[in-house]
C-alpha cells in the first residue's frame, strides 16, 4: 500500500508539472532533465515585497499590516508563500535548484518560512540572511540544498554613499562555498537602488553599488584569476546600462571576455527575447540578471555554463493579459493598492552550471 501511494502521488503531482512546462508555449527550451550528482540549478527571484505580518517598528513596514493600506494579513501572507514554493519548484523541474538568490524580502522568518513551511521543507534547504538598513526594511538572502552547496563564508556588503550618506539601500550578500566537487564557488546576491524619484537621479547610486562589488570581485580575480563567481540579482539597470557595462564591467560580447573579465549571460536574451523580466507599463525590461567569471562562460575548466546562458522562467501562470498596455503582463500579488492574488512583479531568470 504505501508503495501505491507514493506511486498516486507522482502521478497527480510531478508529471501533470512536467507536462505543464513542456507544453507551455513559454517554455519550449526548458530543461527539466534530472541534474546528477555535480548540476546546479542557480536562480534568482525578486519576490515583491514578502512581508511577514507583523508590524516593525523601526522599518516602513505599515502598510503590509493588518491595518496598513494593504491590509496584509494571515490569509494574504498564506497565499503569497505557497505562491512562492509553486515558482520555485517549478523553475527547478524534477527537483527544486539547488541555489536560491531572492531579494524584496523582510527578515529571516519570512526567508525560513519558505524553507521549512513549505513542501520545499523535504529537501532540506537551509539559508544565509542578513537584516539590511534599507528604510522599507527589505533584504536579500540565499537558501541552498546542503547536499550540492556547503557555506564557508559569508557577510554581508554594506553600501554607504559617500555623496548621500542619509540615503539607505540593500546590503550585496556574499557567500562562498564548495560543491559537491570540493571546488570552490564565489556567490553575490543583489538588489541595486530603484529607479524611484527618477531613473537620471538615481543612476549615481546605482553606479557606486556596482563600483564596490568590482572591486569586491578584484580581490577574489588578484587571488584566483580563474575564480569561479557567479553574480545575481535585481540591478534596476539594463544589461546594456552604465552600472553594469561600465562601472561592473561584466560584458555583453563573449568574444570580448578575458581571462579575468565577467560576462552578462542576459545579454543575448535581451536581443532575441519578447519579454524581459519586469514590465513597467508598456515596456518589458531586463533587469533581473545573472553574470559570471570567465572561467564559467568559456568552458575553461570543468565548471562551466550549460549552453553558455541563462534563461528567463516565463511560464504562463506568472503573467495574465494586460488590458490597458496590450501583450502580457506580470501576474502580481498587488497592482497599486489592489490584491489580486499573483506571484510577483518580476518573472525569476535561472542558469545551469555543470561539471564535465
């Protein structure tokens, strides 16, 4: 009997998923190939402003409260994480990524509910979080499966701007670990200042942020030249953008890249892709990227990245018909002031990194 049963629950549950992303007209270059002992899943979600249901004293968290203007309470908060676990076991296909960036979200409680509050609780994922002295009181944080990922280190950058030292944003979460290999991994978790109160304005801060972790991954290249690092995150900024074509330096030409350089893996999305990963009224963009070491995007070494890209997640249940700007939109969990119940403002992006 428990045999049948575990066999019911594969039928109901993971092929009618399989089917699902192999038939999504979104999705036909999805992988969802089980990825051995050595593969790495890697992605990054920004996950809209996940706030537990408490009121914080110290940070501008009101309005995600139960008498906040988004009367944000046990109900919504329920929905938001099962939300949450669905994109996340679903970008990993026969088993969930072995590597989580996620940022816009409050503390370590809502980081450890989607750990262990959730079915993702099975594989035993653990998590690296730091609070930040971002005003809204939002942060980054990286979960991982201790069975292909083991910490060594890790801290958090602190970003003070020496032209706006009033001004607060997001820590950059630095980790680094050995896989399954013994092979050592440099990770870096972002979520750059957002365009609000203008995009011309705001530029200047988002341009220092990539400063400080070019030379946070100077230190790691001056080290180990064929270091493997990998850099995720909500840049607010295009590939293409000053912050991270210029101040970063992370290219968007692989035949420009060398031994000690970064490569932008969106890049080539950006030039054949329909969608990006955040519409703002009528515009897709691309600002939710991943970038890595040359080491990684050359097939230098053993650790490189499969197809030499990354992906966009852009299955169907993450976006609804846009009415008012035509094409598609984000399926968010609020539109203004309005709950309407979906996922996020941002569609997650994900690469594969594998040992040959």
């Amino acid at each position: 009997m428990k045999i049948l049963k575990c066999f019911f629950i594969v039928i109901i549950v993971i092929f009618p998923l399989r089917a699902y992303l192999q038939e999504n007209t979104f999705l036909k270059d999805f992988d969802d190939d089980l990825r051995g002992k050595y593969g790495l899943r890697i992605m990054f979600y920004n996950l809209e402003n996940f706030y537990d249901t408490h009121n914080d004293s110290i940070t501008l968290d009101d309005d995600f409260t139960s008498f906040g203007m988004k009367h944000w309470g046990r109900e919504k908060y329920a929905t938001k994480l099962n939300n949450t676990y669905k994109v996340i076991a679903s970008v990993g296909g026969w088993e969930p990524p072995e590597i989580i960036g996620i940022c816009e979200v409050e503390n370590k409680w809502v980081v450890s509910e989607i750990a262990n509050g959730t079915p993702l609780r099975k594989f035993n994922y653990k998590y690296i979080h730091y609070d930040s002295p971002d005003a809204r009181g939002i942060d980054v944080a990286l979960l991982y499966r201790p069975d292909k990922f083991t910490p060594i280190f890790h801290q958090p950058i602190r970003i003070v701007f020496p032209f706006d030292t009033v001004s607060k944003t997001r820590d950059v979460l630095y980790v680094r670990g050995l896989t399954t290999t013994k092979d050592t991994l440099h990770l870096f978790v972002n979520h750059f200042p957002s365009k609000y109160g203008g995009a011309m304005i705001t530029i200047p801060k988002r341009n220092y942020v990539a400063s400080i972790l070019k030379s946070k991954v100077d230190s790691i290249l001056m080290q180990s030249p064929s270091a493997n690092i990998i850099i995720m995150g909500d840049f607010n900024d295009e590939p293409t953008d000053e912050s991270l074509l210029k101040n970063l330096n992370a290219k968007c030409n692989i035949s420009d890249v060398k031994s000690t350089d970064l490569y932008n893996l969106m890049c080539s999305i950006k030039n054949t892709e329909k969608i990006g990963s955040n519409k703002f009224r009528e515009q897709w963009s691309l600002i939710d990227q991943i970038i890595v070491s040359a080491s990684l995007a050359k097939n230098t070494k053993k650790w490189h990245v499969k197809n030499y890209r990354a992906y966009i997640f852009k299955a169907e249940y993450l976006l609804q018909t846009d009415e008012t700007y035509m094409g598609v939109r984000t399926f968010r969990t609020y539109t203004g002031a309005r709950y309407t119940g979906g996922y996020s403002d941002h569609l997650p992006v994900f690469m594969d990194l594998i040992y040959e």
